[in-house]
C-alpha cells in the first residue's frame, strides 16, 4: 500500500526556493496535516513533493480507515465471493465448485492484506517522502496552530506558516436505540476484522456497507437478515441496482427485509445472543446485530471552537477544499470530513486538488477555481464514481435519471440488458445485469451511467471518462467495443440515445 501511496503523490513541481525548510526544534512547518489516512498521505505528500515542509499527526494507525477497517478489508472479504461466484456460473468450472470456503483461509488473507493492522511499511512510505510523523491526538488551538497530546503523554504544539488540513475523517453511527448498550453492535470496523463468522448475523441498513457486508458474510457461513428500513436497498443508485442485489441476496440464502425499522435491542447475558425488536412488533433473534446505518463527521473532539466552529459539525469548504467560516483561509478540510463525497478515491482526489492549490497559494499564485480547473473538486458534484462490491457487482458514476430530473436536466436514458451481449453470455452462463446511461438532452452529454453485473467494476472508468470530459454523443459513437466483451452493450446504449 505504500507504493500505492507515493504513485498518488508524484507529479509536483519539485522542492524550490519558496518552500520553508521545517524547523523541528520549534515544531514550525509550512503545512500541518490531522490525520494520516489515505486522504492526509496523499496531501502531504503532494505538498512535500512541491517544495513545502509538511508533518502529519495521526492517533491511530497510518493508513487510516480504508487500509485497516474499510476498503482494503471489506474487498478482501468480498473477492472470494465473486471468485466462486464466476466459476460456479461456467459449465465445467461449475463442476469442480463442489467444495464450500475455507473461511479461515478467507479471513488469513484479509489478515495480509491488513498486514494484520500493523502500520509500519505505511510510516516508511512517510519517511521516505520525508513527511515526519507524530502520533497522538491533534487539535487546532487557534490560527495556524495544532496542539498534539501524543502517544507518550507528553504535549507539542505545531505552528504551520501557511495551511492546516483537517483529514480525520468519518466514524460509523450507532442509533441512540433502547438497550443499544448493553447488546454492543457491530459498526463496520467490526465487520471488516471480526475473526470468525457468527452463526447469525443481523444487520441494519440497505446502503453500501449493509449490502457488501451481507454478501461477504452470507457466503462465509453467517446466516444473514438484512433490514432495510426504506423501500428499496442501495436508494441512492437507479432502482435496478437494489432488485439485483437483493434477489442475488436471497437466493444465497440471505432473509432480505425492505421497510424493516429496528425500534430496540435485547442482550439480558453479555455472551449470549441479540433480540432485534422491529417496529412492527416482530423480533430477529441473532448473534450478532451489525449497524450499516451512515457516518458522521470526526470533528467531535478537534478543538473547533478555538477558530469559531462548533464540535462535531461537518465542516464546509469551498471547491478548493478551503474551510468557508474560518477567517484568513488557513484551513482546510479535505476527504469525508467536509461530507462532500465520503468515499476513499474521492478524498484522495480532493487531497491533489487542495494540495496543488495550497502551493499556488503559498507561492503568491492564483487558485481560482473554475469548473474542472486544477484548483476545484468539480469531480465531487459531477462525475462521483462508485462500485459496490456485492454480487452482482454494482458501478455507477455522476447523476441518476432521478438526480438529472432534480437538477432540472432534460434528460435520454438509454437502458440495456447485460445479459443480451455476447460478451456477458460469455461470461457467465444466464447472466442477469442491466445497464443505464443518462444523458443531457440539449448538451449532447453524458451526465450520468450505471452497471449491475458481474464483472462490471472495470467497464466504470470508461463511463467516467466519458461524463468528465463531457464527450458528445456523436463521438462516443466513434468508440469502437471490442468483440466479444461486456462492454459491447454501449452500442445498444448509444444507439438508443441518438435515435
């Protein structure tokens, strides 16, 4: 994962004149960052290959949620699943899938890819960039200052000449439910690192991380309820993303639950099983109960109220991730603090973005944003890509047929069966997928695509390109699929939007 970090850093303007040298002995640095998950990594990072000195406070491990609790974890889990899923649907690797999963092989990879949540080739990406590191728990204590209650005890203040960034994060969220304490659920930190599969699992919410760890834990021999308290699962995606998902969810097994609001918990014995009381009246009696239920902000305990804030709030910034309440523009709030897009490519993103606009600031230069310039996260409103790793996978990028209609677009959609492709019936014996494309109807544009199916991951930066570079549909028609792949059903698509 280290190397995965300085790829992300490479590409400034080298160390210059203008850059301050760091003066330890004082703790003064150009730039301070808070938090050195992938997000504060890449930032400093950024600012150090620039020329400017950078130090990053961290009170956890170095890599941060995605390397350790999130993404890493959680596809590690979910990649096995998609494996035998692949091989189960060809005729004559069906045959050799008689076997069922070595869940302890499954979670010992997991383990690896975690490098079982120890942090040190992450320290030495930072040591070899030159960004030094101080663990322990960093606060702002007024402008251009950052007080640090460190690992040993001891305090440091560090006094940064030019910027602040604030990339702690987000924190998964518990509802404030009756007997919620004593029945001590799950968050995704405990899904992603749990150490064997509990015979029963609940788990509550339909977004994302309920669908993915449904999935993951259904196939590894959990027997899965998923509650869903809307009316669909994944509601943020077109609707046929969440009919996939959930009829793939039951038919491995899984009791999927739409409409289903969790009212109260019941643990009376520590060590033995849970009571899911429904607003219904209904229970679920399970092992363990998981809460999928969002995220909040970690500001609760940063010292905002030194600059004017109030705890716990997202912090509002402007595109160049630049905090918008906080006099003088010395702070910055970059990745799922500022809540504009909480996953982790998107905060990686808004690290170049803010990185590269600190430098121009720094150096006497315009960062005037400008939609797409080089100094705006135009990306987080327009173009958000995403993939969902349950099975069928589901990639989606920019806007919603329902999104574009709020925005006032005027909108083609254009809608395909997967399945219908040579390529896709390659794949899979009955693939089962659809596809959806949106497309500004006066523009001439893409604004938005989605695929649910197996396999789909890899056809979204296509689509991506395509909606940030805002090709016209005429041209698009120009781009030859090859034969015989997935990706042929953007003939029929295209065919659709132009007719």
């Amino acid at each position: 994962m280290a190397e995965e970090r300085a790829q992300d850093t490479t590409g400034g303007s080298g160390a210059g004149p203008e850059g301050g040298a760091p003066d330890p002995a004082a703790d003064v640095y150009d730039v301070v960052v808070i938090g050195a998950g992938p997000v504060g990594e890449v930032l400093a990072g950024r600012v150090s290959d620039a020329g400017l000195s950078a130090v990053i406070v961290e009170n956890e491990l170095v890599g941060g949620e995605c390397s350790y609790w999130a993404c890493m974890p959680s596809k590690a889990l979910l990649r096995p699943v998609a494996a035998l899923a692949d091989a189960r649907a060809v005729a004559g690797a069906r045959q050799a899938t008689d076997g069922e999963f070595d869940t302890s092989a499954v979670l010992a990879r997991r383990d690896d890819f975690t490098h079982d949540w120890d942090d040190s080739s992450q320290v030495e990406w930072l040591d070899s960039v030159g960004v030094p590191l101080v663990r322990g728990v960093g606060r702002l204590a007024g402008e251009l200052r950052v007080a640090v209650e460190t690992s040993d005890g001891s305090s440091r203040v560090l006094t940064a000449r030019h910027a602040v960034a604030v990339c702690t994060g987000s924190r998964a969220l518990v509802p404030d439910l009756p007997g919620v304490a004593e029945a001590r659920p799950w968050t995704s930190r405990n899904a992603t690192s749990a150490s064997e599969a509990p015979a029963r699992l609940a788990v509550v919410g339909g977004g994302v991380v309920g669908v993915e760890m449904a999935t993951a834990w259904q196939a590894l021999g959990s027997r899965v309820t998923l509650l869903a308290r809307g009316d669909a699962l994944l509601p943020r995606m077109e609707p046929f993303a969440g009919e996939l998902v959930s009829g793939s969810l039951r038919d491995a097994g899984a009791d999927v639950r739409i409409g289903a609001s969790v009212a109260a918990l019941r643990r009376p014995d520590p060590a033995g099983p849970v009571t899911v009381v429904l607003e219904d009246g209904g229970e679920v009696e399970v092992d363990e109960v998981l809460f999928a239920t969002g995220r909040g902000p970690r500001t609760e305990d940063l010292g905002l109220v030194t600059v004017g804030l109030g705890p716990g709030d997202w912090l509002r910034v402007d595109d160049s991730c630049r905090v918008d309440d906080v006099a003088g523009g010395w702070l910055y709030a970059v990745g799922d603090v500022n809540g504009r897009a909480l996953l982790t490519h998107q905060g990686k993103y808004q690290a170049r973005v803010a990185g590269d606009a600190m430098v121009a600031r720094y150096r006497g230069r315009s960062a005037a944003g400008g939609r797409w310039g080089a100094h705006a996260a135009t990306a987080d409103d327009e173009a958000v890509s995403q993939v969902v790793f349950s099975h069928p996978e589901v990639a989606s990028v920019g806007l919603t047929a329902a999104d574009a209609a709020s925005r006032g677009i005027r909108t083609r959609v254009a809608d395909a069966e997967l399945g219908d492709v040579a390529g896709a019936a390659l794949y899979a014996d009955g693939y089962r997928g659809r596809a959806r494309l949106v497309a500004d109807a006066e523009r001439g544009v893409l604004v938005g695509a989605t695929f649910a199916g197996p396999a789909v991951a890899e056809m979204l930066h296509a689509a991506t390109v395509a909606v940030v570079s805002e090709v016209p549909v005429e041209r698009l028609a120009h781009a030859v699929p090859a034969y015989p792949t997935i990706s042929e059903v953007w003939l029929g698509l295209l065919a659709q939007l132009q007719g």
